[in-house]
C-alpha cells in the first residue's frame, strides 16, 4: 500500500473477506488494515462479512490443496463483489495486493481478477506484480516498523485446519489467533494491539 502512495496513484482500499475464520481474526486482520489506512490517510471501504454466502461458494472444496480450486472460488467470489462495488462508484480499475505472498500463484490469482472485469464494461483488472522491485522483502519491513500482527495462515478455515494438521505431523505448536506480531521490542506495544483488536 505504501508503494501505491508513494507512486501519487489514487486508490481505495476495498476490504472484504468473508473467507477469514475465526471472526477474532478477521477482526484483528480488519482493524489493523484500517489503523494503517488512517493513519496514512487512505479511503477505506469495509464491506461486508458474509460467511454463509462463502461456505456456499466453497461446499465440496473442503480438502482441496492450498493453490487449488477453492482458491479460485475464494478469489472469484471477492473479485466479483470487488468489481460490482468499483462499477457502482465509479472506479475504472481493480488490483489486489494478494500477490505479494510468496505462498500465492500469481496466475491463480489475475486470472479470476480478469475473469471478474470482463463482466463489466467499464472495470479493468491491472496485473501488476507485486513481487517486483524486492517488494516481499519491502512488505516484512513495513511490517516490521508498523509491528503489523503475524498472520499464520492464509485466512479460511481449511487453511487453518490444514496448517495444524502440518504443525502436528512436524511437532510444532497449533496456531494460536491475536498472539504473534513482526516486532517484539516492546512486549506492551503487543499487549496493547491485541486488546484494541479484541
């Protein structure tokens, strides 16, 4: 997102993501994204947290392998919800920053921005990599100075069942929601960011 500030392009962040279990996390994903938007004085949209409509989308994907169908179906959904929100506002551009993680397919996820343009006429998906220019390695800084919380898992339930399931068979702790952040300097600072995300 700093990168898009500083490039002088004007953006908004629209944020929906039915697909993030439990609610505590989605919360504590939600408001930091939000703190981070004030803070940097950039439009935030919160749309809604329909998880019913998700489970549906998804039913029968339950097992499916990280990258696999159900991602397509999470993203179709999200981008389509995305391109008839900017259709209606009147923006003519759609993006995600999903790109970024090294754990997504690049691929995966332009294709099913495109596939939700081309129902509108006046919406283009842009398939900028975000990945170029060192941009991970700039997201962990970022994250680090601004002490963002540590997600450990992509979002859905499947994905937090199935990191466990990888935890486990290599002897590693369960996830544990609100406790991990990018810096530790200062223990309080922690404490604080998850009492105002609870």
């Amino acid at each position: 997102m700093l990168r898009l500030k500083e490039s002088n392009i004007d953006y908004t962040i629209y944020f929906y993501n039915p697909n993030i279990h439990p609610r505590e996390e989605y919360l504590l994903r939600k408001n930091e994204n939000l703190e981070f938007a004030r803070k940097h004085k950039i439009p935030f949209i919160d749309d809604d947290y329909d998880t019913r409509n998700w489970f549906d989308q998804t039913k029968g994907q339950e097992w499916e392998p990280e990258r696999g169908k159900r991602c397509s179906t999470c993203f179709d959904m999200r981008f389509l919800k995305t391109a008839q929100y900017a259709e209606l506002h009147g923006f003519s551009i759609i993006s995600s920053t999903l790109g970024i993680s090294r754990w997504k397919d690049m691929d995966q996820i332009n294709e099913s921005g495109i596939k939700a343009a081309m129902q509108f006429k006046n919406i283009e998906y842009w398939t900028y990599n975000w990945r170029k220019n060192n941009g991970s390695e700039n997201m962990l800084l970022v994250s680090k100075s601004e002490n963002f919380y540590m997600q450990e898992y992509c979002g859905c339930v499947y994905s937090l069942r199935d990191t466990n399931i990888w935890r486990s068979k290599n002897n590693r702790p369960d996830v544990q929601i609100g406790l991990k952040y990018y810096s530790f300097s200062d223990k309080n600072t922690s404490d604080s960011k998850k009492k105002d995300h609870a």
